[in-house]
C-alpha cells in the first residue's frame, strides 16, 4: 500500500479480524492496530514505530478503507507515503 524510509506498510486478504497492517523495516516486522494505532505484534526499532504512527495519524481514514476492501477481496488503493517530518 505504501512505503516511506524503508517502511513497507501492507494489509493482507484473508487476514485475522481486529483491523490492523503489517509493517515491515530492516528485517523487522509487526502489526498495528489501526483503531489505537499500537503496535499489537511483532517488533520494530523504535524510530520506526514512531514514523508508523506519524503515517497512521496522516491515513487513518485510507487504512480503514483498505481494511474493507481487503475484506470484500478488492483492490486496494495505494496510500501516499509519509510526508517528510
């Protein structure tokens, strides 16, 4: 869906309920609330759950939309990335 400071942000069909993506970094990966915006799984550098949440803040609305997609098995709409802070 997106990528930003070598961030990969995805959200997978057929996935487990509580609406949440997949974020993955250097090797690194976990899943993150998309109602909280909490890093429910997983680990990541501390940097990078922070430019996560930054994303989240500036996308909740399209992350919440992908979600539904995903669901219904559509395409998903690519999000722009984070903007640079």
């Amino acid at each position: 869906m997106t990528e930003f400071y070598d961030i990969k942000i995805y959200i997978f069909y057929d996935d487990h309920p509580e609406m949440h993506f997949h974020a993955f970094y250097q090797g690194d990966g976990g899943e993150f609330s998309v109602k909280t915006g909490k890093l429910i799984a997983g680990k990541l550098p501390p940097r990078a759950v922070k430019l996560i949440s930054e994303m989240m803040n500036e996308h909740k609305k399209e992350l919440k939309e992908n979600w539904k997609l995903a669901e219904q098995h559509k395409r998903l709409k690519k999000i722009n990335p984070l903007k640079k802070i």
